[in-house]
C-alpha cells in the first residue's frame, strides 16, 4: 500500500510541475541539435542562424595555455570578432573541460555563434593551435 501511495503522489507531483512540462516538451520536439567542432579558433563559426537557445556544452582546451570560448548573439556574417562583443565568455585553463546542462537555457535572439581565441579581451583575435580547442553545443 505504501508503495502505491509513493507512486501516486510522484505521478502526481511530476503531471502538475514545470519539469515534466519540460520533459514533455523535449520530447515532443525531438531534443536538442548538436554542433561540433575539434578545431575551433578565432575564424568564428555559426551554430545556428535565427533565434534559438544554447542548452548546455562540452567545451575542452588542450593547448598549455588559457583559451577563451566565446558565444555571440549575432549570425557569422556579421562579426567581426576584434570589434564585436560576446554575449559570454568561457575561460578555460590548459587542458581543461566545462561540461553543463542549462534549462530552460540562454536565449540568442539573432544567431548562435562561436569562437576560441588565446585573449580574454573582448577584442581578442589571438589564433589557438589546431585542435586546441574543442566544442560540442547543445541548442535548439
């Protein structure tokens, strides 16, 4: 009998919360899309074009140096990385990863795109080595 009231009671938490609408949303759409790339850098590189939500990312550096990641609410056509300004800037140290999960996630009203350089500096337009810099975004 405990049992069956523990399962109710879950069954009805999860009907009537925000999660399960989420979930079921997820569903429905089929997910989120992957981009990826082994060798991004300062040649800025579009994940999506149109409005659209990152949520989430596997981001790892493996060059002997900080790279940065940085996320532009704009399409590729019309950055130019020394003069635009990211939307979000990941710093990560040598030979680390970031890996996380957002939801309901960021919304970019315009575009989704990306880019890695050696600078922090918003106007960065420093050149990683090839396969310094990997990324796998999850968006819709």
């Amino acid at each position: 009998m405990k049992k069956l009231l523990i399962i109710t009671c879950i069954s009805l938490f999860l009907a009537n919360s925000a999660a399960a609408q989420n979930w079921s949303r997820t569903a429905i759409e089929g997910g989120s899309l992957t981009f990826r790339s082994i060798d991004l850098d300062e040649a800025d590189q579009e994940v999506k074009a149109g409005r659209g939500q990152v949520y989430g990312w596997f981001l790892h550096n493996s060059a002997g140096g900080t790279r940065h990641f940085k996320f532009y609410d704009d399409l590729a056509a019309n950055i130019n990385i020394s003069t635009a300004t990211p939307k979000l800037t990941i710093s990560l140290p040598a030979g680390a990863s970031a890996n996380l999960t957002i939801d309901p996630g960021i919304e970019f009203t315009t575009g989704i795109t990306v880019a890695c350089v050696t600078g922090v500096a918003d106007n960065s337009t420093g050149a990683p080595g090839a396969n310094e810099c990997v990324a796998n975004i999850f968006y819709r």
